[in-house]
C-alpha cells in the first residue's frame, strides 16, 4: 500500500493576562515543533489570550483583529522560514460591530489561505459566546496546502458530526479542531470524566464515519472557573487514540501520519459507498418529532 507520511505539530499551552507572554511561549513551541520535523502546526483556540468568553465584558473586544492582518503577515514570514503550515486560531474584526471565532491558515510558503470562521456557538455558564461571535458566514472550508488537504473545524463544531461529514465529503484528508474547553471548578470527579469522555468519544466517531484523522488540541490551566483538561489528542483513520497529551503541563508534540490509509479503512468499511443521500432531507428540519405517516 502507497504510504503518505506526513508529521502533525501540536502545541498545548496554558495562558495568561500577559497577551506578548502567550505569543511568546506559541512562538516557542512552534519553532521546537518545526526543529523535531512537525510539516503542518495546529494551535489550540484563541491561543493568544485567556479564554475571556467566561463573562460578557465588552473590554475583551479589544483581543480582536483583522483577519488577514498584522498576525497573519507575521506568522507567514514565520511558516515560510520554517517550511511548515500554520493553522492559526484568532479572535476576528470583521467590521464594526461585527466578530467572528476565526481560524487562519498559512502554507509553508507564507502564503495566506484563507479562514474559517465558527459554524457553531455555543452560550452556557463559562462559555458566553454568542455574546462575542456571530455564526459564521464562510461555509464549511478545506484548504490545499503543500503538504496535504485539510479541513478546520473550531471547538463547539466537534459536538456536530454534520460539520465532519460535510467537510470530509469536501476532501479533507485529516480534520483539524482547535479547542478551548474544560470542567468547571464545582463539578465532581465523575460528572468530569464523563465530558471529557464524552468529548474524545463524538470526535473519535468523526475519524471513523469518515474514515480521517482528527487532531485536536486544547488548552490547558486554570482560568476563572475552569480547569482547561487538556488532554489534547490525534485519531487514526478508525478511531484509535495514537497520541494523548496529559491533562496537566504544557506539550508540543510531533506525530506522524499515514494518508494513505483513509484508502484501507474505507475499503474494509465503505461508508461513504454506502450513504442513502437520498433519504437525508428530514435532517435539515429543526426537530422531526412524530410528524411520521
């Protein structure tokens, strides 16, 4: 079997108030990734602050940017020094008035790619932001770079195998999330296992009803009233966890990949062969309930 290796880059930090101190330490770990042969470098979400969407605190609008900017200008003189893709999540300004949970992408040449901006927001106790984001308006988006074709997904999407399908269906050969998300300070011991379970669990599933890798990276600390659970973590084609990073402690990690095997697993288990295409209308309904002849 043909084999497309290809070397994964991921970088899980904690963050602080110090906004240079974060971009600082992601520098860092992005030219320690690039040193041990990292191709293509995914950044958790909204790497270069705390994750302020804890309150509604219209001061936080000051985090966001143009999107191409002064960010993306910077890191494409970056991923072209170091021959290595960037998948960059930022805090966006598209207009007056008008934000976006976007990420960015750069080839190993410095050139920008574009940017996806978050289908899916969530608002609950600790995560406010719909207060800060509108949906977004781009579509689902895959992005050619040198290395290989990928698509971006953002954190609450993971929850939407809707957003995996679609976005596997355009061609991506591996499924990126960056992620901000972890157990509030009062849950118990349980109740926590069981949403981290939960969450490796849905994007697991993705890797297999799609036949792709996924690679998700979380941040990690605490910050307000969450303990960020780390625990980012990279699938093979089926499913299998092949790296877990710790739920505690900052990591920069370089997996390697195998694309060709997306080609076995959907030979052994066809579902893309097998989709009724023609029996999905209901899904675009709200609810369904028992409206059932």
């Amino acid at each position: 079997m043909l084999k497309i290796k290809l070397n994964i880059g991921i970088a899980q930090i904690s963050c602080s108030k110090a906004v240079e101190e974060n971009i600082k330490k992601i520098d860092a770990k992005i030219y320690e990734l690039a040193k041990n042969g990292a191709q293509i470098i995914c950044l958790q979400e909204l790497y270069k602050s705390l994750y302020f969407c804890d309150v509604e605190d219209y001061a936080n609008f000051d985090y966001a940017e143009t999107i191409p900017g002064e960010t993306t200008e910077k890191y494409s003189v970056i991923a072209k020094e170091l021959n290595v893709v960037l998948v960059l999540s930022l805090f966006e300004k598209a207009a007056p008035g008008l934000y976006y949970n976007t990420t960015a992408v750069i080839d190993a040449d410095g050139s920008y790619l574009g940017k996806y901006r978050k289908n899916h927001i969530p608002d609950d106790p600790g995560y406010y932001e719909k207060f800060y984001f509108a949906p977004g308006d781009t579509g689902y988006k895959v992005f050619k770079t040198k290395f290989a074709t990928i698509g971006v997904l953002i954190c609450w999407d993971q929850w939407y195998p809707e957003a995996a399908r679609i976005t596997a269906l355009m061609g991506a050969e591996i499924l990126f999330y960056p992620t901000a998300i972890g157990w509030h300070t009062n849950l118990d011991e349980e109740t926590n296992k069981e949403q981290f379970n939960a969450w490796q669990t849905i994007q697991r599933s993705h890797s297999v009803a799609n036949g792709v890798n996924v690679v998700s990276v979380n941040r990690t600390g605490v910050e307000g009233n969450s303990k960020f659970w780390g625990g980012s973590f990279i699938t093979n084609q089926y499913g299998t966890v092949i790296f877990q990073a710790p739920h505690e402690g900052e990591v920069a990690h370089v997996q390697t990949l195998d694309l060709a095997k997306s080609d076995h697993y959907r030979k052994l288990w066809p579902f893309l062969r097998d989709r009724r295409i023609d029996t999905y209308e209901p899904i675009k309904k709200r609810f369904i309930g028992n409206n059932q002849e």
